[in-house]
C-alpha cells in the first residue's frame, strides 16, 4: 500500500452495522493509521438487531451498548 495511492490526511469509514469495518476495510483503515491519518467511524445503527431470537436479542443489545459506552470519550457514539 506504500506507493499503490496517496495516503489521505483524513479518512471515515461510514457504516451501518457495528462489525462491517472489521469484514470491508479493517486492513486499509489500520494501514492509513499507521501512516498518520485521522479516521473516524460513522456507524449508522445502534447494533440493536444481531439475532432473530427474541430472548437472545435484548443480551446482546444490552452487551453491546455497553462496549460501545465503555469506548474512549472521543470514539464513543452519540
């Protein structure tokens, strides 16, 4: 990736799903880092619906609004 393109100052990854960085572009976003750019995330939905199950689905939320509210103040979420 060194020389492939221009490493951008700035970068948002903007998302609908909490994971869908981790599976679309993770890779480019570390390197971009690495290289001194300012990424921010933009995710585009609470996270609320990760399973059909009635009984499983309120855990889940519950487990990940609290990941999400434990994050550093400048990464966290509205």
């Amino acid at each position: 990736m060194a020389d492939a393109f221009p490493i951008p100052k700035r970068a948002m990854a903007i998302v609908a799903h909490p994971d869908d960085v981790d599976f679309g572009c993770s890779g480019t976003l570390a390197g971009f880092i690495e290289r001194g750019t300012q990424v921010t995330y933009c995710l585009l939905t609470s996270g609320d619906k990760g399973t059909h199950a009635p009984k499983v689905a309120p855990e889940v939320d519950r487990q990940r609004r609290a990941r999400r509210n434990s994050a550093p103040p400048a990464r966290r979420s509205a």
